[in-house]
C-alpha cells in the first residue's frame, strides 16, 4: 500500500503540488487497512483540496461496502509536519483518525522515513505518534 500511495503522489503531485490518499479497511476490523483511495482533489505546492462532491461519494460507498477510513496520508514540499490546515481539516475529525505527512512530496525513497505520524485524541488535538512504533503496511 506504501508503495502504490508512492505512485499516487509522484504521478499527481509531479515534485511541485501537495497530493493526498486514504487508507481505508473493514469497518469490523480495528486496525486493519486493505485499500489505497485517491481522491478527486485540487492542490498547490502548499495545499490541498479534497473535492465536496467526491467526499460524500466516498463516504456512502464506505458506508454500502462496510469500511472506513483509517488514515489520511499527504505530501508537504520540505520537511514533514502537521500543519494548521491538516489540524483543522482533517478526513475524518474524530478520535483515533490517523494522518500521515511524507516529506519532499514523497520523491525519495518509498519509505516512512522523515515522515510525521499523528492520530486525533478524544479531545480533538493531533498526538505524535513514533513510527518506530509501526510497521508499514
């Protein structure tokens, strides 16, 4: 999945725009991510977009195929860092929600290295997570 998220970035950012994709998984498996989702989006070399209309298509089609959204991942143009607007808008704003940010819009080595991992606590606050804690899917 890191790899095919990899092919996302490169091919749609091109090493000069932000790109985005979501992991997604069975709603009845915590934890479990199967599905890379690239979504219809418009970007800048420091932003991103996710078009309304393809996020409420998204969402019925998770809800009819009983999955849901893990993590969001994206590019930044230097170092990686949740910035503001990845505070506030985030996929999906609720408890446990991951975001991923690779740096160097993800043009090195297909790995999680200097990337910045986050999860949404109860309170609505981002919380570093370490990636040495995770094995990449």
């Amino acid at each position: 999945m890191l790899t095919e998220s990899f092919a996302h970035f490169r091919r749609c950012g091109d090493n000069r725009r932000e790109c985005v994709v979501y992991w997604t998984g069975p709603a009845d498996r915590h934890g479990v991510v199967d599905q890379v989702e690239h979504p219809l989006h418009r970007a800048t070399r420091f932003s991103y977009e996710v078009d309304s209309a393809w996020v409420t298509t998204f969402f019925l089609q998770l809800r009819h195929q009983k999955r849901t959204a893990r993590i969001q991942l994206h590019t930044h143009p230097g170092l990686a860092g949740h910035s503001e607007t990845d505070d506030t808008y985030a996929l999906v704003p609720a408890s446990g929600f991951l975001s991923l940010v690779l740096p160097n819009f993800a043009g090195g080595t297909v790995s999680l290295d200097a990337a910045f991992l986050v999860e949404m606590t109860s309170s609505g606050d981002w919380a570093p997570i370490p990636l040495s804690s995770l094995d990449a899917p």
